[in-house]
C-alpha cells in the first residue's frame, strides 16, 4: 500500500511537456529582459514600506493598537496624502482599497472603518467607491480565502488589500506546509493582481518573535514588517518600529488616542534603548556559531525527553565555548523553539537548519 502511494504521488509530480512549455515564458528570466521598477505606494517618512506586488505586514501583542495604526496607514491612502507619518500615493487605476477584517463583530469593524474615514477627513454619513470593508468572522480559513480570491478577480482597481488577521486564514499556526502555501498566496494574489498586501499578526506573549510557522515565513518574504509596542514609559502611548526592512530603515515614532479616539504623533518622545541580556547576551552569538553548536548538539536525530534536549543544547554550546548553567539552557531552549531553530517532531525536538536568524 505504501509504495503505491509513493508511485501514485510521484505520478502526480511529474509535469507533462505541454504544460512546461505553457509555463516556461513565466518562470525563465533573461539577462536582455527589461523590467520597470514596482511603483512605490507607501512610505513612513521617506523611506519606503510597501509598492506594488509586494505584501508587508504589522506586527505587535494585543491591546498594543495595531488596528489603530493599520487605521492611519488606509487614511493615507484613501486620500494620497500624510497620515501618522505615513505617506500614500496609489496609481490611478488603483486607488481602490479592500479592506478585510477575520476577528471582530461588524459593531467593532463598523467603528474601525468610521475611524479610517475620520483620520482621512472624509464623511462618514456616505459610502465610498473605493473603500470596501468586509467581515469574515464566521467564515472558514478556506471560505475566507475563497472570498478574498474571488473579490480580487472582480475588481481589478484595487491597489492595496488589508488582511487584519491572517492568522485567520489557515487551520494551524504551526504548521510549515499551510504556512508556506499561505505566503506563496499572498505573493501570487499581489504579483498577480498587481496590488499591495498588508496583513497583521500578533507577537507571542512572552518574546517579541511572530507567532507561529507563519510568522517566520513572514519575516523571510514580506517586504516589511512593522513593529507595533506598547510603551513601557507610558501605556496610553505606542511605538513604531520597523522589525525587517528591505528599504532604508526609518525613525521609530510613537503615537497616543487622541479625545475624539483617533492616534495622533507624540512629538518629542524619547525612545529608551534596549537593555542587554546579562546571562544570556544572544546578541554576542553569531547565526553560524548557533548553527554549529546545534549541529553539534542534535546533528541529524530527534531528541526525546526535555531533559535529553537541555543536555543537546549544553553539549552542543559547550563546544563553541559558551558553556552555561541549567537556567540560562532553559532561556536558551525557549528562545529556540520561538524562532524555530529547534522544531517539534513527534515527542521529540530536532534541529531546523532552515531557520531565519
């Protein structure tokens, strides 16, 4: 049964000639090709976010105000202008916006898209042409994605698809094979349809890693992500930074909930740095030195037993020199584990020699 399973799917892979040839236009690139640069929609001061066929994202733990900032970003361009330090232009056979909301009620989405309208000084007693909202809480992952698909094939003048939850669109978190099928389908539905995508995903709770397989996934292909935190000086007060950038990176700024409920710029706010890890300095660790003590520490096999992982990680550590007491290996496995350097196989964990340092 097994090898004609194995002989079944092999069947499967393998592309007759007709349809290599119906492809291979698409996929050869040629050094006399001529190529336009992606035209540039958004910016946060000055340097460049998002363009067209591309996808970024926002990033933060809850109750941080992503959706408040995600809000400035579409105010902005709705109205081609300045918005929170974001700025917009889109073309103008794409200045339509989907915006595509997987968690709140319609109550909630309904005070999102007045917000937005406030921010870009539009009226909020009339309905806009080129501002569509949708709620897809009791839908699906994959009727969510049906949805999505369809409403981009019928409206080819958007210019910038919001996802607020794309977590929302696949069954397991955690998962490498939907992750990768997610991200390879947020980078067909921008490069196909000639949009921008920009989607929100939370931090984990105890770390500032994306949450899941798909976060890492995201870290590697978006063209942005941005970091949206809480200040530890002010809890009425958010920052913004950039966690990965493929342009310039920008000047964080910090934004509050003004009286009338929208976010406004505090000017003048001192950003504190980082203090530094005593007993663990990860940032003294080089990505090579990480690869070879884990090389070392797990090689090939799947370590059975917690236990058994913390003595793979002091031995394989310990011979790159950094030799630690049980504490700091237990910070250390945790930190693994968030940025899925060691991934869980069956009750055991090994090493991912793919990982995104």
């Amino acid at each position: 049964m097994e090898n004609k399973k194995s002989t079944e799917a092999k069947g499967d892979t393998i592309m007759k000639k007709e349809e290599f040839a119906a492809l291979w236009k698409s996929i050869r690139l040629k050094v006399t090709d001529t190529y336009d640069v992606p035209p540039e929609i958004l910016w946060v001061n000055g340097s460049t976010i998002g363009t067209l066929g591309n996808f970024s994202a926002s990033t933060g733990k809850a109750k941080s105000k992503k959706t408040f900032n995600i809000s400035a970003i579409v105010a902005a361009a709705l109205t081609n202008d300045e918005v929170l330090h974001y700025s917009a232009c889109l073309p103008p056979d794409k200045r339509k916006i989907l915006y595509v909301d997987t968690e709140q009620s319609r109550y909630h989405c309904h005070k999102v898209m007045e917000r937005i309208l406030r921010l870009a000084g539009l009226p909020t007693d009339q309905d806009r042409d080129n501002f569509v909202f949708i709620v897809l809480r009791e839908q699906t992952p994959d009727m969510r994605k049906r949805i999505i698909e369809y409403m981009l094939e019928n409206m080819p003048e958007v210019g910038l698809l919001i996802i607020d939850g794309i977590r929302d669109l696949m069954y397991d978190i955690n998962s490498p094979s939907e992750s990768t099928d997610l991200i390879n389908l947020l980078m067909r539905w921008s490069s196909g349809y000639n949009l921008h995508i920009h989607t929100v995903l939370h931090l984990n709770k105890g770390d500032d890693n994306t949450r899941g397989h798909i976060g890492t996934e995201l870290n590697n292909k978006a063209e942005t992500v941005l970091q949206i935190t809480k200040s530890t000086q002010d809890g009425n007060i958010s920052e913004v930074k950039a966690m990965h950038i493929r342009d310039r990176d920008f000047e964080p700024f910090a934004f509050r909930i003004n009286d009338s409920a929208l976010p406004e710029v505090v000017d003048g706010y001192v950003f504190q740095q980082p203090k530094q890890e005593k007993s663990f300095p990860l940032t003294e660790l080089t990505e090579q030195q990480h690869r070879t003590a884990l090389e070392n520490g797990f090689g090939k096999r799947t370590v059975q037993g917690y236990s058994n992982v913390i003595q793979a990680l002091k031995q394989g550590y310990a011979s790159i020199g950094y030799e630690r007491g049980r504490n700091v290996l237990v910070a250390l496995n945790t930190f693994l584990v968030n940025k899925r350097m060691i991934v869980k196989e069956g009750k055991g964990y090994r090493y991912n020699p793919d990982f995104h340092y």
